[in-house]
C-alpha cells in the first residue's frame, strides 16, 4: 500500500502540473482535455510502481520473464476503469477533473493491487528449508 500511495502522490504531482497545459479547448481523439493528462501521469506512476514494487514489495517473489509486460498489461486494463470512472465524475457529477481523477484512481486501487499481487509477482512466496524452523 505504500508503494500504492507513492504512485498515487506521482499521478496526481504530474496530473496536476500537466492538465492546464491541455487547456479546456483541446481533444485528442474526440476526448475531454482532462483525459490524456491523466494517461500520462497514470503511466509515469505505473512505471515509478513496478519499479518499487519489484525491488521492495515482491523482491522475495521469483518475477515473471515478462514482469514489466504483465504489469503494463495489466494497469492498463485496470486504466480503463480509471479513464471511465473519471469521465462519469467530470461529465455527470460536474466534479473538476483533479478530483475526480483522485477519486477513480482510490476507488480502483484494490482491484489493481490484487491483480498485480496475483497476476504480475506470482504466488506466495514459498518457504526454502533454510528458511523454515526445524520442528523437535
């Protein structure tokens, strides 16, 4: 949860800074102007999240040959949510989109984070015999 909450203050850092630079005339893609910004800043804070993951979180987990390409698969579908929660925060509840990208990125935390336990850094972490107590 840690590394979720150093992502998380990454996402928004970026999204903040970022999202007045699109200014509210801009589309991309027939999109609102507030959703590449958060594409952008989710990315870097996907990136900035594997990384401590992998060396803090699951360190003691054998990675995957594709780690990085099992979370980048995976935090983009769990993005999408992100990106469609957001837009229905902005366009039907009328919140700025800062907060409403904080609220979408909270609201799909958990399901990213047992994905990526799960799916990215493998199963539990088994005991060597080193490492287990030798019972009398």
């Amino acid at each position: 949860m840690v590394v979720g909450g150093i992502g998380y203050f990454i996402n928004m850092a970026i999204y903040f800074v970022i999202t007045p630079l699109f200014h509210s005339q801009t589309k991309v893609l027939g999109q609102e102007y507030y959703l590449p910004p958060f594409l952008i800043s989710s990315y870097i804070a996907i990136t900035s999240n594997y990384i401590l993951n992998k060396r803090y979180t699951f360190q003691d987990r054998k990675e995957h040959s594709i780690g990085y390409g099992r979370y980048l698969i995976m935090s983009t579908i769990t993005l999408v949510i992100d990106v469609v929660i957001l837009f229905l925060l902005v366009k039907y509840l009328g919140l700025i989109p800062q907060l409403a990208a904080m609220l979408a990125i909270l609201i799909a935390f958990i399901l990213r984070y047992y994905f990526a336990k799960k799916w990215v850094w493998g199963h539990e972490h088994k005991e060597t015999e080193e490492s287990v107590i030798p019972r009398d």
